[in-house]
C-alpha cells in the first residue's frame, strides 16, 4: 500500500522527545528515517521507564520504524555531511551547525527543536516539562484553590511541540515543492506550551479579566464508583436530569441546590451526597445512565482500564507487536487517513550499523 510520506528521506539528529516524537510521525506515514545518535548513544536511551531487560520504553516508543547509526568518536561533521546528501528534511538541536547539512544538501529542509530556542533571555536555561508547564501558566491554574501550583505529569509539551515540529515539516516540504526557498522552521517547547496555555491566560490576554482557580468555571466533580473514578458536568439546565437518574430526585427541590448560586455554595456537600449513592455502583453503568440522560459523565481511567477500553477496541486503536518476546499492545496514531494509514513498523528498530567511510 502506499503510503502517504514514502518519497520522502528524513535525518533524525534530535536529541529530545519532540524531535524524535516528529520523526517517528514521519516514519509512521511512510517515510525513511534515519536516527543519527552520539558515540555515546541517544539521552533518551537512559529516560525511564525500563523495560525487563533495561532499555528505555521512552526511546523504543519514539523510535519505531527508524534505522539507527551511531556516529564514530571523532569529527561528525563529514558523517553528517555525508548523511544528509540525500536527506529531504534533518531535524536537529537548537545551535547546530548546519552549514554540513547546507554545504552537502542545499535542499535539505532544516528544523531547530528546543526548549528555550536560540534568542531570548532563557535562551541558555536548563529545563524539562515541569518548567515549562510552570512557565506556560498552565501549573498555576491546575489543582485545588488555596494549593501550590500542581505539575500535570506527563510530557504533554513536549509532545504537542513534535507535532508541531512534523507539522512545520510538512508545510516547507509542500512549499519547496512549490518553489519557494524557505528551507529553515525552529520550534521550541516553552512557546508551544504558551500557546496551548490555560483558558484563564487567554481570558486575560483577550478581555484583561483576571480568573483564580478559586472561582466555580466548569460546574464538575469526581467520585468514587467501585474503584473506578467518575468525572461528572452538573451544567444548570441539566441538574434534574442527573438528579433524578441517580435515584436523587429529592435534590431537585433542596434548598441548598435549588439555585446555581446556591449549588455553587453548597458543591462539597452536594457531592458528598452522590459520593454516598454511587459508591457501590458499577462505573461503566453509572456513565452510560448518565450519557443516555443526556448528562456530561465519563469514567477517569486508570492505564490499564484504558488498555481495556470498548470504545478504542472499538475503533481498531490499539496495534498488536511483539516485544522482547512478549505480545504487546502499542499506542494507535494521533490522526487516521483514509487512503494512506499508518504504517506500522516492527517495535525493534533496525540494527545499528557503522557509517561507511
């Protein structure tokens, strides 16, 4: 089958989870990748977690379906050069040189992945995702009021930054194609993750007003439903419906929750109450009440819940490998195409081999 990005030839010399997370998209719809590690091989070799056997689940995730070199100790810039004499496109760290790329390939598109990129007053800071997510604005708005900032987990940043990296990719391919003579597109994490910032900042940066997580915004709550939590969106206008398909219709008419003031007032205790009715129920049921009365509900799963999950079983998106001689599920792709899917490689990388010369 042909695959949407195979005329293409793409050199990974990234050493970060947003340019090795652009790459692997750009294996996965096709094209041929080549990760270019350091003598002493890749960082994100030694990012936890660890397989069995000890090998990064970070790196074997982001480098699907990629060949990999390592580069020989001494000069790298005649390997690289030689590398990308037939690249279309080479994804590297902010300051490289790029003149070997230039000078072997002039119409080898270039991407600058980074933190902090290569201007600026942090231009030279150290940072992970907890920076910045602190940074973004999106730490302070999250968790509890009257709380420090909370950090959401996960390399959520770092990610959106790749996507947006495959994303710049793709637009200069299509205009070199084109004729134009762009060849160059920096990303940097730090100003992904302002830009998909927290409502509360975009509220601020369009109409000045100034939001604290103190204040009742999405009118939702949790509870405990048989060892499985249940996020519930008590909206006003369907406060009766959840009332009565909880088997609590004598809430509609309490005081403390007649009103949308008064709720809001009154929330702690209004959730204690269905935190006491729905504790010995079957989450998965509660939900499909709740979605049939036309009530927001869903059940916050646990990883190996969503491993289990209907609707994604459903939809075909989880993919069957093996790995180190176990039958593994793998995550599905971010976006589906009709005529050109993903292309599923084998969850080994191909093997190293040395450069030529």
């Amino acid at each position: 089958m042909t695959s949407a990005l195979q005329r293409f030839r793409v050199l990974d010399l990234s050493e970060s989870i947003a340019g090795q997370y652009c790459c692997r998209l750009m294996a996965d719809y096709g094209a041929t990748v080549l990760l270019v590690e350091p003598p002493e091989g890749s960082i994100l070799r030694r990012k936890p977690p660890f397989s069995r056997n000890g090998t990064s689940l970070t790196f074997r995730h982001l480098n699907h379906g990629k060949a990999i070199r390592r580069l020989r100790p001494g000069p790298a810039v005649p390997q690289i050069g030689a590398l990308a004499a037939d690249a279309d496109l080479a994804v590297v760290p902010v300051g490289f040189d790029a003149a070997a790329l230039r000078n072997a390939n002039p119409d080898c598109i270039v991407l600058d992945v980074s933190t902090f990129g290569a201007e600026g007053p942090y231009r030279n800071w150290q940072g992970g995702e907890m920076i910045v997510q602190a940074l973004s604005g999106m730490m302070n708005n999250n968790g509890e009021a009257g709380r420090p900032p909370l950090f959401g987990t996960g390399n959520r940043a770092a990610y959106a930054a790749g996507l947006a990296t495959y994303i710049s990719g793709l637009a200069l391919l299509l205009a070199r194609d084109r004729g134009n003579d762009g060849r160059r597109a920096s990303v940097d994490v730090a100003e992904t993750a302002a830009a998909m910032s927290f409502p509360y900042v975009l509220q601020y940066a369009y109409n000045g007003t100034d939001r604290r997580r103190g204040d009742q915004e999405i009118p939702a709550g949790q509870v405990l439903c048989r060892g499985t939590w249940v996020c519930i969106w008590v909206y006003p206008f369907r406060f009766a419906a959840m009332c009565r398909t909880l088997g609590l219709a004598h809430l509609v008419g309490d005081p403390r929750f007649a009103e949308d003031a008064d709720r809001t007032r009154n929330w702690t205790a209004l959730f204690d109450i269905i935190q006491k009715a729905l504790a010995d129920r079957d989450a998965e049921e509660v939900v499909r009440q709740l979605q049939e009365a036309q009530v927001i509900a869903a059940c916050a799963y646990r990883p190996s819940e969503l491993a289990r999950n209907p609707h994604l079983d459903a939809r075909g998106f989880w993919e069957i490998t093996q790995m180190e001689g176990d039958e593994i599920q793998v995550l599905g792709p971010p976006f589906r195409m009709s005529a050109t899917p993903r292309r599923f490689a084998a969850a080994e990388p191909m093997p190293e081999r040395k450069v030529a010369g």
